[in-house]
C-alpha cells in the first residue's frame, strides 16, 4: 500500500476548472515534490489530499484512508505545515504546542523533545508575535511533526527565510524522512525540489506536465549535451559530448590544464521554461 494515492483529481472553482485530472503517488518514506510557480494549483491540491477540499472528481488515498469521506482516524496520521495555520500569537511557543498535546492526547514531554529539535528550546517562553519569520517556520514544523505523523505536508516550507534557517529545515525534514516519515512538499524553488525530492512533478496551470526524478528530467532535456570545460588559465570551452571530443579533453589532461569539467544538461527552471514559457519564479 502506497503512503500517498492520487487519481484523476479535478476541481472546479465556478466555471474554471483548476485542477486537471492529477495523478500522482508516494511510497512510505519518501520525499516527493510539487514544484509550479504561484497559481498553478499546488495549495488547492494539497487541500484536496489532506481533505479541506473535496474534489469535484478522482480520489485521493492517504495511508488507505479514502479523503472523499476521512474519519478522524487519518488526522492522527498526518501533520501539515501551512502559511501561519495553528499559531496563536499571544501565547509562548511551549503553550502554542501544549494546545496541540491536549488534542492529539499526547504526553507534555514531547513539547520539549520537540522544541529541542527545531531549536527552540531557549524561545520556549517567548510569545508567537515576537518570533522572527526563521523561528516562526520552526515552530510550525514542530507544531506538524508533534504527533510523529506518518505523512507530512509541507506548502512552501521555506518561502522567505535566510539561508540558515532554511538549511535547518532541510536537514529536519531529512531526519524526518529518514525516519520514515512520507513527505509531500509544495515549492516554485527547484533548489530545494533538486536536494529533497526523489521525484518531483511540474505543474502548470492544473495539469502535470513532468515527472521524474530531478536529474533524470534534467538529462531528458539535454538537447545540446555538451561538455562544459574550465582550463586553469581561466578559459572555458565547450565540447560535444561525443567520442571525438575525447582526444582534445585527452590532451587537457595530460598537459593538467583542467581546472573544471561538467555536462551542461539544464536545471529544472530551465526545463520548466521549455514546456510552458513560464519562469517557476512567477506570481
């Protein structure tokens, strides 16, 4: 049994349809991404998987859970990190959580084992409004993660946070998934899509339109496959990736000229721009 099943997911919001026909799955344990630029239709679908919305047609199965008709049994499954949802600004970040404990009936040690973990033990007593934006999307995680869910959900995890902060929310979404955690993350930054996911779907106005593993739909696109070579006298040149160019690179090496050598398939904004004319930057 997959962790997460999607088939032919529509939706309709009056007469546009904004949805169509998503079909996508996730195996326990792994990290998958839905990477679009903003209004392509990523919040809406992790809506619809994580029951908010009801579709106007398809399925959607977490851990064999139907999502058409959830019980409260999948809730106890699955944690969600969106926007500010579930913060209270006036209440201190162990209170924030606490609230959450006497839900889930979970112990109030985890508050700390938790707050430890995304580095907010020292902030413990400091009121949510007073958080910085870094320490505030720590806090979300750990709200999500306090019930150790199966699955989690992850919109824009990282949207506006400096670079240490969002290399720590990197590595504890790594913990988590090698703790086997399944991960559903919602991006338009194909940096993170490119470190975190083992596959990665690219939506475009509702529709999917790639699948695959980051390098590998990369690679698909390599339209020029050329080499890319830094000489140590600072020159770059490119060669094709062939076997005649193998006699010049031959001779670079011999001679210790090459600083540098890589392929230059493309990166996925680039691919992204290929297959809609849209930047995944766009919003």
């Amino acid at each position: 049994m997959k962790a997460i099943e999607i088939s032919e997911v529509r939706h309709h919001f009056g007469e546009k349809e904004v949805l169509k026909g998503i079909t996508l799955s996730a195996e326990k344990g792994e990290i998958i991404g839905l990477l679009g630029p903003s209004g392509a239709g990523k919040t809406t679908l992790i809506k619809i998987i994580t029951g908010q919305l009801i579709p106007s047609s398809g399925s959607v199965r977490l851990a064999g859970y139907d999502m058409r008709q959830p019980g409260k049994e999948i809730y106890r499954e699955i944690g969600m990190m969106m926007d500010d949802f579930g913060v209270y600004e006036r209440l201190s970040c162990y209170d924030n959580l606490k609230l959450y404990t006497d839900i889930y009936r979970i112990g109030a040690e985890r508050i700390s084992e938790v707050l430890k973990w995304v580095g907010l033990y020292e902030d413990r007593k400091c009121p949510a409004q007073k958080l910085s934006k870094g320490m505030r999307g720590r806090l979300l995680l750990a709200r999500a993660v306090l019930h150790h869910p199966k699955i989690l959900f992850l919109d824009e995890p990282t949207s506006g946070l400096d670079p240490a902060t969002t290399r720590r929310i990197h590595d504890l979404i790594h913990q988590m998934q090698q703790d086997g955690t399944t991960v559903f993350l919602t991006t338009h930054n194909m940096t993170e899509a490119e470190k975190l996911c083992k596959h990665i779907a690219l939506l475009h106005e509702g529709s999917i339109v790639e699948y695959g593993e980051p390098k590998e739909i990369c690679r698909r696109y390599n339209h020029q496959n050329r080499l890319r070579v830094l000489l140590s006298d600072g020159t770059v040149t490119q060669l094709p990736n062939t076997e005649e160019a193998a006699e010049q690179i031959r001779e670079y090496l011999l001679e210790r000229r090459i600083e540098t050598i890589h392929s230059t398939e493309p990166d996925l904004e680039s691919v992204f721009m290929e297959l809609t004319g849209r930047s995944l930057q766009e919003r």
